[in-house]
C-alpha cells in the first residue's frame, strides 16, 4: 500500500491546475469579446453622431436655400443655434452665408443686408453632438455649399412710361429700348391696367396698386408685377411667351390654359386656369403670401411747376409768352408766309399754328440755343396742319393744354442730337407747390390740361422728347418717338412705338423704381459637400 501511495504522489493536484488554467483561458476570452463589444458599441455611437452631424448640417443648408428665396440672411437661424434629436443623439446646427459679388469681392452681411449686389455666397453649416465623447458626443461636422444668386426683385431703373392713375395700350403699341442690354420700365402708380390687340413691352410692366387685364397679343418680355388680380385671357400666338422672365401677383390670378411664362410664375393667392394649365419655364407656385414677392408702394406723380430758374443753360429771361409769339412770327415771315396769316400778326395769340401756307407756310426753326416758351396764354397750344419744329438746340415748351395732330413731329435741322419737352406743369407757383400734381387746378388764370398727339409721328431720331401732364397723355396713329412720358392717365394706342431714351426734367427728383422690399433670390447650387471644420 506504501509503495502504490508512493508513486501516486508525482500527480497530487494537477485537475486543481487544469481547472485554474480553464478558468483563466474564459475569463481572458470573456474580457476579448467585453473589449470587442465597448469597442463596437463606441464606434456605432461615433457613427450615430457622426451621420446625425452631416445630415444636420446638410439640412441646414436646404433650410438656407429656402429662406434665400424669400430674404436675405446673414446667419441662420437668426439667434442661438437649431436644434434636433434628442440624447444620445441631440445636435445643435448654425450656419453663415458669405457674400460675393460678380467680381468675387467679399460683401459684408449685418441685419439681413448687404452691402453690395450680391451674385453668389457660401453657405457654412457646423453641426455638434452634445452628450458624452465616448458615445460620440461632442464632435462637429461641416457642410459647405456654394449658390449663384438672382435678385427675384425687379431692379429698377426710373420708368419710360409713368402712369399715375391708370394705363390703357391697345392697336399695335410698342415699347422699346434704345440702350443696349437696358430693358424698360412701365409704371402704373395706383390704377388697373389693360393691355390687349397686339401690345409689346419690352421690359417690365409693375402694376403697384391695381389689377393687369392681358388679352389678344399683349406681351411683356421681362417682368410683370401686379398688386391686384391678374387676368390673362390667351395664350400667344405663335408660341411667343405672355410674359418672357417672372411673374409676380400679390392677389389671386386666372390664367389662360397654354400661355407661357419664361421663367417663375408665383401668386400670393390662388389661381384658376382651365386646359393644361400655364406652361412655366421655372418654378410655380401659389398661395405664397405676399411675403415671397417683391413689394412695391405708390410714390405719386412727382410734381412739376414753371420754374424758370431750374432750366440752367437755357433762354429763360423775360417774357417768355412773348418771346413765344415773337418766334412763330419771325418763321412766319422767313416762310414768306400770307401777310394776312394769323401767324404774321404780331397781335394774334398764336395758340393754334399750321404748317399750310394759311398759317406759317411752312416748319418752324428752333432758336440756335437752348431756349424756355411758355405758351399758357393760350386755354390749349395747338401744331397742326404738318407743323415740323426743327431744332437747333434744345427746347421747353409750358402750356396749359396740348394738342399736336397732322402729322406734327419735331426733327433736328443740323443732324445732331436734341431734347425737347413739353410740359403741362401743376399751375402752383414754386412757392406754393404742395408735391402733389393735381390735374385740372387752375391757379391766377393757369390751370393744368392733357397732352394729345395723333396722325402723324412725334419726334424723329436724333430727337428724345419728354412729356409731363398731371392729367391724360394720349397718342393715336401711327407715331413713333424717343424719350419718356409720365402722366395722371396714360392711354397708348394705334401703331405707336416709343423707344425709351431717358431724359428727365431739370429740378425735379423721378422716383426709382425699385421694391421697397426684396423677395430674395433665385438659388441655383454649385455644389455642397462635407469640409474639414474650421
């Protein structure tokens, strides 16, 4: 027995050792997998953090590009930071809009302003993950994207036609441009417009506080803005689009089935419209609000009166009704005019003048300089009869009515450019204008009329023309002149074309035509993607 115990000692305890061993060996793989597992669980959280960041951030940027293209912003959102998720995954976003113009200048952005015409911008969104940095807290994440901008607004640039009240255009009008790359401006202050039978307007027509009627042919090729309710009864002929750039009504619109709007097409309201609908070369959309449009208020009909002493330059010494008179019947006589014609009887008022050999045989020279008439001694100036004024320098006339008919038109006598304007003025004296341009006032015998052409062409190239009334301006067949008209009423009509040459009157200040709020831009991506954070 001794012996067999013996030799059993050499493997006393080794299952006790094994077992540790064993034990040993589990408690090592458990820790693997434990470790495995944290490490699996920490990079899902970083991951987590991680997409949530970029996509936070990439929703700052789409959120960017849609207040752009109804404001201007400088930073979004405006104070503190946007929030989304929640714990573990909560993360807070801003982002910055930087400004540039078409040269890449950097433009300074404070209170959704910017100093500049701004072209394009860089938006910057950083998104961060609050929460513990083992589960992936605290990490950020930088979108960036860059967008060309187009002002939505209509720019503005003083108008070529301005009505005060109401505008009418039918029979073959048209409204052009003599300035390369320079469309034009129809302003219509505080009526409704109708415009129908083959009208073009190349440029933009803004209705401030009216409704747009537009049938049969009419057509605008940049802009339209109209306050009220927006008819359009046809689509164009030939393919030709009813409006060639955006469209803005700040009311409900009826909208022809088929007619084409080159580019936007947005309504506050609703709109109603019949076939297939409008066809719009951008984007269009309804019950917007009168907030994602430009907007625009009545400045008024800017007053003008007779002041002699703002035409610098010009003959405005003396009598000038006289110095009127004197000049019909000097023409008259170097016409060799009939000596018994009204207009070589220095006596006569020369209120209405003929170019027939009955009145002063024949055109009338414009004084060698720049020379002031006031012809309101006379209820209404009448040029009839093939009256041609030809100019040799610049030249006003005041009257208190105004009628040119039978083929009147002014020309140049030496080839060279010349301006003229025919004025009805507020009858106010300067120092009792009120700013308002009243029509019909009569003040010390003076009182304010209308302005009418018709049969025959106005003013001949190299002539610009501007015409003033606080009342109606009307043009009837077959005319064409260069120049601006600015009046209480303005009806346009009869195979008339106007080119618009801006002129201005001397001393009085025009209103811009510019909105008094932007509408934000057009947004076109030129890319986004993710960036190193700064």
């Amino acid at each position: 027995m001794r012996r067999r115990l013996h030799h059993d000692h050499p493997e006393r305890g080794s299952a006790l050792v094994a077992a540790v061993a064993i034990s040993m060996v589990c408690l090592a793989l458990g820790l693997v997998v434990l470790a495995n597992a944290i490490q699996v669980s920490d990079q899902s959280g970083d991951d987590r953090a991680l997409t949530t960041e970029v996509h936070s951030a990439e929703g700052a940027v789409d959120a960017v590009y849609a207040e752009l293209e109804q404001s201007t912003l400088c930073s979004w959102p405006a104070s503190g930071a946007a929030v989304s998720g929640s714990a573990p995954s909560r993360t807070s976003v801003t982002a910055t809009v930087a400004y540039f113009d078409d040269a890449g200048t950097a433009l300074s952005c404070s209170a959704g302003v910017v100093s500049g015409d701004a072209t394009q911008a860089v938006i910057t969104a950083t998104a961060t993950t609050s929460g513990d940095a083992d589960l992936g807290g605290g990490s950020t994440r930088t979108v960036q994207s860059k967008v060309e901008l187009t002002p939505m607004s209509v720019p503005g640039r003083g108008a070529a036609i301005f009505a005060a009240n109401q505008i009418m255009t039918t029979n073959g009008f048209t409204l052009e441009t003599s300035l390369p790359d320079t469309p034009v401006d129809v302003w219509v202050d505080t009526g409704n417009v109708n415009c129908n039978s083959n009208v073009k307007i190349d440029g933009n027509l803004i209705v401030v506080n009216g409704t747009t009627d537009i049938s049969n042919g009419c057509r605008v090729t940049q802009n339209l803005w109209s306050s009220k309710q927006l008819s359009v009864h046809q689509a164009q002929v030939a393919g030709l689009a009813t409006v060639g750039q955006d469209t803005y009504v700040s009311a409900n619109a009826t909208i022809a089935g088929g007619s084409k709007y080159g580019r936007d097409l947005i309504i506050a309201g609703s709109m109603s419209t019949w076939g297939g609908g409008p066809v719009v070369g951008g984007t269009l959309k309804t019950g917007v609000g009168s907030a994602a449009i430009p907007q625009y208020v009545p400045v008024g009909l800017p007053e003008v009166v007779y002041d002699p002493s703002d035409w610098t330059g010009f003959v405005t010494a003396g009598d000038r009704q006289l110095a009127y008179r004197t000049w019909v019947n000097e023409n008259a006589v170097a016409n060799n005019a009939p000596t018994w014609s009204d207009a070589r009887n220095p006596a006569k008022d020369q209120c209405t003048i003929a170019g027939a050999d009955y009145s002063i045989n024949g055109a009338l020279l414009g004084p060698a300089v720049p020379t002031l008439f006031d012809t309101r001694h006379c209820a209404k100036t009448t040029m009839q009869g093939g009256v041609n004024i030809r100019l040799r320098a610049d030249l006003v006339i005041f009257a208190n009515e105004f009628y040119g008919t039978g083929d009147f038109k002014i020309t140049s006598a030496d080839g060279q450019p010349h301006q003229v304007w025919i004025i009805v003025p507020d009858p106010d004296s300067p120092s009792a204008s009120n700013g308002v341009a009243e029509c019909g006032k009569t003040v010390a015998g003076k009182k304010s009329g209308s302005i009418k052409f018709d049969s025959g062409s106005l003013a001949i190239s190299p002539v610009t023309i501007f015409v003033y009334t606080p009342c109606t301006i009307e043009t009837n067949n077959t005319m064409t002149f260069y120049g601006q008209l600015y009046g209480g009423n303005v009806e346009l009509r009869n195979s008339m074309t106007m080119r618009y040459v801006p002129i201005g009157i001397p001393g009085v200040t025009f209103p811009t035509t510019n909105p008094t709020a932007s509408s934000g831009y057009r947004v076109d991506v030129v890319y986004k993607r993710e960036v190193r954070t700064p």
